[in-house]
C-alpha cells in the first residue's frame, strides 16, 4: 500500500503533493513501482497535527480519486475517520476505507457499512493532538486484542460483513518506542488470534529515530528490515511510502517461500 499524503503539512513529504497534479503524478509512479493499494488522506494523522474541516478534506482528495480511477486499475483506499468523507470518497471510486479511529467517529459505523467496501480498523490510545504524551498500557498485547474484539463485534452488529475487516495495531499512534517493540514482537499471535488480513505501517515511523537517531530521511533501510519484519509474521499488507524498495525487499521474500513451498 503507497502512501498518497495530499496535506500541506504532512509528516514525511513536507506538503510535496498538495497540488493535484502532482498528487497524481506521485500516484502513477507509485503505480509503476509496484503498488497493489494506494492510499490517500487529506488530513495529516501525524502526532500533534490539527483537524482538518470535512469540506477542505474533500477538496483536496476526492478530485485525485476521481482522476486516478480513470488512469489506474489498483484499488485506492481512503485514509479518513470522517463517514462523509468516507461516502464521498467510495463514490468517487475508492474501495477500501482506512480509518485511524477504527470506526469510532459518531455515523462512521453507518457509512461504512453503506460503503460496503472493506475496512482496516486501526487501533490508536487517545487522539492524535495528545496520543504522545505518555501513552501507559498494563499489557499492551492484551489491550490492543481487546480493542480489536470491541471494534469487531461493533463492526459486526451494524452489519458491515465480517470479510470485510481489516485489523491494524497502529504503529506510533499512541504508544512509545518500547510500546512499538513489543507489538512488533507479537504481530505474529495477531495474526494467530484473529485469523484476519493484518495491516501495518512502519514506514518512515519514529520508532526508527528513537532507535537508530536517523532523520525521516534517512529511514528506509530500517523502514525495509521492518517489512520484512511484520511479512514474515504473516502480515498481508504493509503501508510504505518507498513503494519501489519495499516491492523488491518483498518480492525477494515471496521468491523465497514460493520455491521452497
Ligand atoms: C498509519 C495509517 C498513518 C498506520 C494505517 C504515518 C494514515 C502516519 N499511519 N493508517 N496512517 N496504519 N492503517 O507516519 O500505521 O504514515 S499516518
């Protein structure tokens, strides 16, 4: 999944693609690299970023949806917690949902079962303006599967189809580096317990700063190793916004498992 940011103050690309053009000139090289998903979001989830209004959300994505699925077959998902923007994205030809909230924003549940397309349900402790300030969990593991049976049972009384579902631990948001780790170490008993697609993104995420002291940018040889990391624990989609480097670290993997299956 390539990470389509079309914000003026997001976290790794610096506003580069506010402009729709360029957005989508960004998009087909994504395309071109290998891209199975490409997922755009017009509001920066970054810590202590600020909301942005439904209708500055829109313009900005909902004109890049519209122009991309005419020019590429590859699915584009929609990264939002807003069920308008939600709705208005699926129109426009988006078919997956990425919701940072996992559904929790009042009418999100209804959209999304309207959608019917298939939703990745992330979990985040707080919300992004304060989610870093001390984020504290007894058992993080258990927590977060908590989490997750909350927001599928919610997601299932709605009636949004249980196929439909896609877990994600939500790497960064709401959690210190150790916090990170431990998820890390554990992605395989998510898979375990929930017999569901897993998504994760790790790409460009502080973890590697906190851990290594490398800038954003010069974070994709660690960002690479953490793909492989989360795929090896059976993880189904990984978030990147090297689409190149990260197709060819995971091709080699599937190469691998293919020839001696
Ligand atoms: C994630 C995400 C971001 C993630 C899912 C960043 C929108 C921050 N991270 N969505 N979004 N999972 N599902 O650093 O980890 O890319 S934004």
């Amino acid at each position: 999944m390539g990470v389509l940011n079309v914000t003026p103050d997001s976290f790794s690309e610096n506003g580069k693609y506010q402009n729709h053009d360029d957005a989508i000139a960004h998009a087909l090289r994504m395309v071109d690299e290998g891209a199975d998903i490409l997922d755009i979001g017009g509001e920066s989830s970054r810590p202590y970023a600020s909301p942005v209004l439904l209708e500055e959300e829109c313009q900005r994505v909902i004109p890049v949806i519209q122009a991309l699925s005419k020019l590429t077959s590859v699915p584009i998902s929609i990264d939002t917690y807003k069920p308008e923007v939600m709705c208005r994205a699926v129109e426009a030809g988006v078919s997956i949902i990425n919701d940072i909230k996992a559904l929790r924003e009042p009418g999100a549940l209804e959209a999304a079962r309207q959608c019917n397309v298939p939703v990745v349900l992330m979990h985040m402790k707080g919300e992004p303006q304060t989610m870093q300030n001390h984020p504290e969990y007894e058992n993080i593991f258990e927590e977060v599967n908590l989490f997750f049976k909350e927001r599928i049972e919610q997601c299932l009384q709605a009636g949004i189809k249980y196929e439909n579902l896609i877990l994600d631990p939500g790497f960064g948001f709401g959690k210190t580096m150790a916090h990170n780790f431990q998820l890390l170490k554990q992605l395989s008993n998510f898979k375990k317990t929930w017999k569901m697609p897993l998504l994760v993104g790790l790409s460009r995420k502080s973890l590697i700063k906190k851990a290594l002291g490398l800038e954003v940018h010069d974070s994709l040889y660690p960002s690479i190793a953490l793909a492989i990391y989360a795929v090896l624990q059976g993880v189904n989609i990984i978030r990147a916004h090297d689409v190149l480097a990260t197709r060819q670290a995971l091709d080699m993997i599937e190469a691998l498992e293919v020839n001696v299956a």
